[in-house]
C-alpha cells in the first residue's frame, strides 16, 4: 500500500486512530537508517521523546546507546530504532491494548518497508506484542527465534535495567548474542567497521 517511507510518516504523524493522539506534543515515528538489517523496537515514547519526536532520548536512551555501541551499533547508521506505539501514554503508563493495535498498522509497514534480517524487541511490552503474548521477560530473554524470514530476540528494557542494575551483565550477554547473530546472518552491517 505504501511507495515509501515518507508516505508512512506522514499517515502516521496525522494519526488519530486512538486517544494516544490527544496528549501527544510530537508523533515519535522512529529514527536510524531506512535500510538497516538490524531493528530494535520498544514500547512507546516517554517524556523525553514526546518533547523531541524521537525514540529513547531519556535516560534509558543513554544506556542503550551505550550498549549499542560496545556492539559497533549506532542509531544513525546501521540500525532502525523505532516502538509499538508512537505517542506517549500518558504518565508512561503501558500502553493499552487496543491503543497498540490501533498504532500497529505503522511498524508493519515499516517492517514490510525496512525488510530486516534482525529483530529486538525491547522490553516485556514489545515481546509480548511480537514475539509471544504469554513471555516471560527474565526467563526468555536472550533466547532467538526464527520466524517468517526474521530472527528475533527479546532483550530486557533499558530501563529495567537502570532500575535492577544487577541485570546489566546479562543484558550485555544478549547484546553479545546479537553481534553474532549479526555475523552469522547479515555480516555486511559491520563492512564499515575498521
Ligand atoms: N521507552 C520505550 O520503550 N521507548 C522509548 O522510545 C523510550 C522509552
């Protein structure tokens, strides 16, 4: 349906589809490169992202960035970052069910659009949306599966872990895993790593 990025992002910035639309400042679309093989996606914007129309600016941005680049990852280069729901619930609540189904329409046509080879779904919310509705974050974290052409693999939410600092080992565990499985099914996203 869609020809290209663009007109996805202009849908979706005049989105109105659920009530997420009424206390939004900005649509958080999503950031990286267009044509990256590697996607992460979380729940849905917070403050932070809400005030500059881009995903995970806030403090648990900061740590992903971090762990993204011990990995040679980067945002704006060889990943797309994007969520489930792009307007902020409010007072960061989970998103609500129909308000994901509502907004979902928008990361399938991404998807469909980026073509990954890869995807990590941060955080409970975003596993249980695209990976398993019954998920146990803290057992399957870290655990692939290969399904319609795509390898996924759930991580644990930066924030969860800047609240249970005692998960950072194992979060760096699974960013470990992923560089792998970047080796093993799309080595060209690190060509231009010297
Ligand atoms: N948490 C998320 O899940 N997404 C963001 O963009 C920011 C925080």
């Amino acid at each position: 349906m869609y020809q290209n990025f663009e007109e996805i992002k202009r849908d979706c910035l005049n989105c109105q589809m659920c009530r997420l639309y009424e206390g939004r400042h900005n649509v958080v679309f999503g950031v990286g490169n267009p044509q990256a093989q590697v996607m992460f996606i979380g729940e849905g914007p917070g403050e932070q992202e809400d005030l500059k129309g881009e995903p995970f600016v806030g403090k648990a941005g900061q740590l992903l960035d971090k762990m993204l680049y011990a990995v040679d990852l980067d945002r704006h280069k060889n990943i797309y970052i994007t969520n489930i729901v792009k307007c902020r619930p409010p007072h960061n609540r989970d998103p609500l069910e129909d308000e994901q189904d509502a907004c979902i329409r928008y990361l399938r046509a991404q998807t469909k659009m980026i073509r990954p080879k890869i995807i990590i779904a941060l955080g409970r919310i975003a596993g249980m949306k695209l990976i398993k509705p019954d998920l146990r974050i803290t057992r399957e974290h870290g655990v692939w599966i290969y399904t319609k052409g795509i390898w996924m693999m759930p991580m644990f939410h930066p924030a969860a872990i800047l609240r249970n600092p005692n998960q950072m080992e194992e979060a760096f565990q699974d960013f470990q895993s992923l560089r792998n499985k970047i080796k093993e099914v799309c080595p060209q996203v690190y060509v231009n790593e010297e």
